[in-house]
C-alpha cells in the first residue's frame, strides 16, 4: 500500500530543507536502511534513509528545492501501484497557504546556492550561476563632428586643465555625456593603473538555510534577552611561556583557543549561575559544563560542543574542536555535535581583532568574546615594560546573571590563564 514520505525535521532548529540530491529515482526498488536523499538543512547536509521498504512513485520535492517540514517529500508503495488518490487527498489536508505566503510565492524567487555534499573520490559540484543587477556601463562620448564631444562645461574645463583629452573619457552621463566625476575617476585610474567603477554595480542571491536560522534565532536573543557586556584585559605572558613549553616536548600541539576553553570550563565549575540558561518560568543552573565554540563556515556560523571540557586536557580539547571544524566546513557535523551546550566561546583573536561583543547564542544565558593578543606597554612594580594583553568581553543575559556573577567569572577566568599551571593540576 502506497505511503507518504514527509520532509524530516533533522535539527531543533530546522523549519524548512533543502533537497541536496535523491540517491533513488522513480521506478527503484527501496529497502528500509536504503539511503533515499541528502537533505541541507539550516546546519548539514544529512543523509535520510528509509524506513520502509517498497518503490519510489512519486518525488515531491525535486532536488536543489526548498520544502517546509512535513510536506510531501515522496511517495513509496508495490510497483506501478495508482499513488494519485493519496496525492490529492493528502495535498488537500496540508493547511490552506495565507495570503502573505500566496504573495511570496508569486514573488522571483531568488538565486539560492545550494551546499552539496561531494560523493566520495568525486569534485564537489560547481556552484550555480549568480545573476547580477542590470548594469549600465559607461561609454565613450560620441563624437560631434570630427573633434568636438558630448560634455559639461566643467567636464571641458577640468579636462583642460589636467591635460586630458575629452574623447578617450568614457561618459556616465544621459546619451554618454561625460560629466566632472568621470574626468575625475579617469585621471585616478591613470594614476593608479587600476580601471575605477563608474556605476553602481551589485549581486544578490538568495538566503541560505543556515542563514535564515542564524538571523532568525540572533535577532530573538538580541532583542528579548537584555544584553549587558563586562570587559577585562588579561596579561597571557605565562600562558605564552607555558604554551611554548608544552609544544616544544614535541607531543602534541596547543593552541591559545585550547586554553581559553580550558580556563573558561573550570572558571564555570565556581560560578553555576553563568553556566546557566533562561526557560521562561523558570532558570537552570547546569552542573556539568558543555561549551559550545563558534566555527566559521562558508554560509555563516556553526557552535559545536565540547562536552564536560572541564575534565578534558588541553591536548582532548584542541583535538576535538579541530575535529568539529573540519566537520562543520564539510557540513558533515550531526545534531548530537551541536546541540546541548551551556556556554559558548566566540574568539576572533586569530583574525586580529582587539576586542568584540557577541550575541548570546540561545539558551545559553552568556557568551564569551575573545580578541587578539597585543604586545603593549604595562606597568608592572611602578614600571612600565612591555606586556602581552588579550581582551576578552562576557555579553550576559540581565534576566539571569547579574554584574557581580559575571565580573567573579571573569576574575577566576583571568586568573587561570594568568597562572596556568593552575589548569594542570
């Protein structure tokens, strides 16, 4: 008997799922545990095997389309079995489209670059053409006559006095007028070497899935949860010397970021209420300590989480997130890596950023912002000598930690990397 299949929500997070590829075509025979398609969801492309065995019939979402949750992904039943009457009746049930959808649906739909996940040995699919805006390019003045061109009588006279001539200046203007600013883009282009863009130029494509989520769930924690922000300077000079002195034994390499998480994890253990969430109701204060780290990807941002940090080494921490990150930028990262934490860590020090303050990443009641770390002038026993100082902002959620609670994390977190054979023991 003829089943449908819907579209799986495979994340917390996931509304909507984009078709990557269809591993079966109508006619094929499936089995249960058969993988059927990949679905893109706001955070991986996921391999969805079937449940039950049969052939495909039908395909309802065809591949590189977009589908909400639980709408008719295909249709298994006996071969060249009559699927239509369940087609209609469950089209029928699916709830009426409002009347912003219906003016949505009639809207050009947008250029969408859809991830595909490569097969294996196989170069990963090229990406689909962007349409750029209409452009209206410059052209050169026409000619009046044998000499004369087209153009503003302070067009003549700056091109006079800059000793350019008139018709070699491609015009902007109505009709290829050339006007004061093209004399003066075609003078700094020959000096420069470099062509300078005229016109306004643009591209626009379409909103990933992973950026839908990402705007949708930082724009609710930035506007319901009251953001408050503590900044600190640490002085990492020890924990330079004590890095260098772990990584020159040769086993074994350690980054800052494996320390700033170690710190971070044990500085959490003495302060629950930061370790903490907002559940409408009521407030959960986490014994054991999850911390989430950002990753950068091509379409936004991934937090997968290193779980009970406290009690992993430097060595386990920095192995794990490496691990994650290639992961997440092969979009092979599974809702078990990314779901669970109850504190994350966002560091840009590495692209040399000072300092940054960062959205709290939901339900997590804080996040910790880490920037670079800058040789500059301390003043160390009334002296002023040059120091290594990295800063580091806690963006917290006033409805749970208050600026005592944060500014006592910071100050047990400062004072792990300050002294890191604290972290060794």
């Amino acid at each position: 008997m003829a089943e449908i299949v819907k579209m799986p929500k495979l994340s917390d997070t996931m509304t909507e799922g984009v078709v990557a590829a269809w591993h079966k075509k109508v006619g094929d025979e499936v089995e249960s545990g058969d993988l059927l398609a990949e679905i893109e969801t706001d955070k991986a492309t996921m391999e969805f095997e079937s449940f039950q065995d049969g052939f495909l019939l039908y395909i309802g979402v065809e591949t590189g389309d977009t589908a909400p949750v639980d709408s008719i992904l295909c249709i298994l039943g006996e071969k060249d079995e009559d699927y239509q009457e369940l087609l209609v009746s469950a089209e029928e049930a699916e709830p009426a489209a409002t009347e912003e959808d219906k003016a949505t649906a009639a809207a050009p739909a947008p250029v969408t670059p859809v991830s595909v996940k490569p097969a294996p040995d196989l170069d990963p699919a090229p990406a689909p053409a962007v349409t750029p805006a209409a452009l209206k390019s410059p052209v050169p003045a026409p000619p009046i006559g044998n000499d004369r061109v087209v153009a503003s009588p302070l067009a003549k006279k700056l091109a006079d006095k800059l000793g350019l001539q008139l018709n070699r200046i491609p015009g902007s203007g109505e009709g290829g007028r050339v006007i004061k600013r093209d004399v003066e883009n075609f003078k700094m282009a020959g000096a420069t070497g470099m062509p300078v863009l005229t016109q306004e130029k643009f591209t626009e494509v379409g909103v990933s899935q992973m950026r839908k989520v990402i705007a949708s769930r930082l724009a609710e924690s930035k506007f319901s949860a009251p953001h408050f922000y503590l900044q600190l300077s640490i002085d990492m000079s020890n924990a330079i010397k004590a890095r260098k002195a772990i990584n020159d034994q040769g086993f074994y390499r350690v980054s800052f970021n494996d320390m700033v998480v170690k710190a971070t994890a044990m500085a959490l253990k003495k302060h629950p209420a930061v370790n903490s969430s907002w559940l409408g109701d009521r407030i959960r204060y986490n014994e054991h300590v999850h911390i989430g780290v950002a990753v950068a990807v091509e379409d936004g941002l991934l937090v997968p989480v290193v779980r009970h940090a406290d009690g992993k080494s430097f060595a386990g921490i920095g192995e794990e997130v490496r691990e994650y990150a290639q992961k997440a930028k092969a979009k092979k990262l599974q809702p078990e890596d990314w779901e669970g934490n109850t504190f994350t860590i966002s560091n840009l020090g590495m692209f040399g950023i000072e300092s940054f303050t960062a959205i709290i990443n939901p339900p997590d009641a804080c996040i910790l912002a880490i920037g670079g770390i800058n040789e500059v002038p301390v003043v160390k026993d009334g002296q002023v000598v040059p120091g290594n100082v990295m800063k580091v902002t806690l963006s917290c959620d006033h409805r749970v930690v208050d600026g005592a609670t944060g500014a006592g994390f910071l100050q047990d977190f400062k004072n792990l990397l300050e002294n890191p054979v604290l972290m060794l023991v």
